[in-house]
C-alpha cells in the first residue's frame, strides 16, 4: 500500500490511451523530415512536442520547432479517432472525487480536453498543461507546479506515470512513482501496474491510500 496526500496524474498513457494519434502524427512528420519513425515516437513520449524536435534535429532554429509544434498540436487535437480510456481510468478518476489530485501532463489544454473528452474522462479541477511551464518533463516543474496548486509539499504527492521523461521528472521532484503500463517497469518506478483496473482507491483523514 502507499499512502500520500495528494496524486499528479499524467494524461496520454496514464489514464488516456492517445497511441494511435501520437503514432500517426508522429509517423507523418518524422517522414517528412526524413527521420526514423520508431526513433522518433521513442523520443517524442511523455515530453511537449517542441522539446522532441529540438532533440532530433538540434540545428533547427527554436522559433521552427515552436511553430511546427503548433500545427502539429493542431493535428492531435483534431484527431480524436481510436482514443479510449486506459483501463480502470473512470472509476480510478471517480474514486478521487473530492480527493486532491491534479492532471500534469506534456499536452496543451486544448489537446488535454479534447482527449480525455474522447475518452469520456472529466478533466480535473486542478491541472498544469504544456502552458503553465517553462520546461518540459523530463524537467520536475510541472510536478512541483501541482503540488503547489494543491498545497502540499512534494514528498506528500504520488505521481501515476508510464513514460520515462515523465517518471524521471517525477524522481527529480522527489516523489513517489506508480508505473502505468508493461513498460513502465522498465524505469523502477516504486510501483508497477499493467493499467487501472488494479489500483484501489481509499481516502479518509489519513490521505489516499493506494492498493494495487
């Protein structure tokens, strides 16, 4: 069991399976850069699109990767075909209700309501998207950005993540990790489990309790 005060969730693998989308994005521009498709969507995971560009294509002015950036967020959150819910994620989310929990995810807010409005899921109150920060995961701001909106210190916040940007930027902020997915093991989060379905949710004055 892990016991916190409050939970940062991530959105696109977490509580949102986007892979389609991504893959299809992603795919058509790393063609059109002449870039290895499967290197591309490797790198790209868990991390805002811009950050991405600037890793595979470092001589690139940053004002190019912004602005390929933008239409290419355009294009995710246009498509919504074949985005569902991760397992267990609605009941998972309706268990937090009246919990502190906040969604921290690489996504702009268009892109995060259009997802998890496709997926049926309600956005949390409480949410830092790729505007409310200066750096993308693998950098710990966005962690550290909500557990200050929720007001607790981050050694009280257990974050739900599946990429390996986002658990190292949940590490670098000091707290504790729930791995989501079969390939989440491969970053040693504290915890690992293959979706939702398995993770059960109490909450008293004690904080939320977490069984898996």
């Amino acid at each position: 069991m892990l016991t916190g005060r409050a939970l940062l969730l991530d959105m696109d693998g977490t509580l949102v399976d986007s892979h389609a989308v991504v893959e299809r994005c992603w795919t058509a521009w790393a063609r059109e850069k002449g870039l290895d498709p499967a290197r591309v969507l490797a790198v790209a995971h868990g991390r805002q699109g811009h950050a991405t560009m600037a890793d595979l294509l470092p001589d690139r002015p940053v004002e190019v990767n912004l602005a390929e950036n933008r239409a290419l967020l355009a294009q995710e959150t246009a498509d919504t075909e074949g985005i569902v819910p991760v397992a267990g994620a609605p009941a998972f989310l309706a268990a937090l209700d009246g919990a502190p929990h906040a969604l921290v995810t690489s996504a702009d807010l268009a892109l995060a309501t259009a997802r998890m409005g496709a997926a049926g899921l309600p956005v949390p109150a409480v949410r830092v998207t790729a505007e409310d920060v200066r750096a993308s995961k693998p950098d710990p701001e966005g962690f550290l950005r909500g557990a200050a909106l929720l007001g607790f210190d981050p050694a009280d916040c257990i974050v739900f993540e599946d990429s390996e940007a986002g658990t190292t930027a949940a590490r670098a902020a000091g707290m504790r990790v729930v791995g989501v997915g079969p390939q989440a093991a491969r970053f040693s989060p504290d915890v690992q489990v293959d979706d939702l379905t398995t993770v059960t949710v109490t909450v008293d004055d004690e904080g939320i309790h977490l069984t898996v």
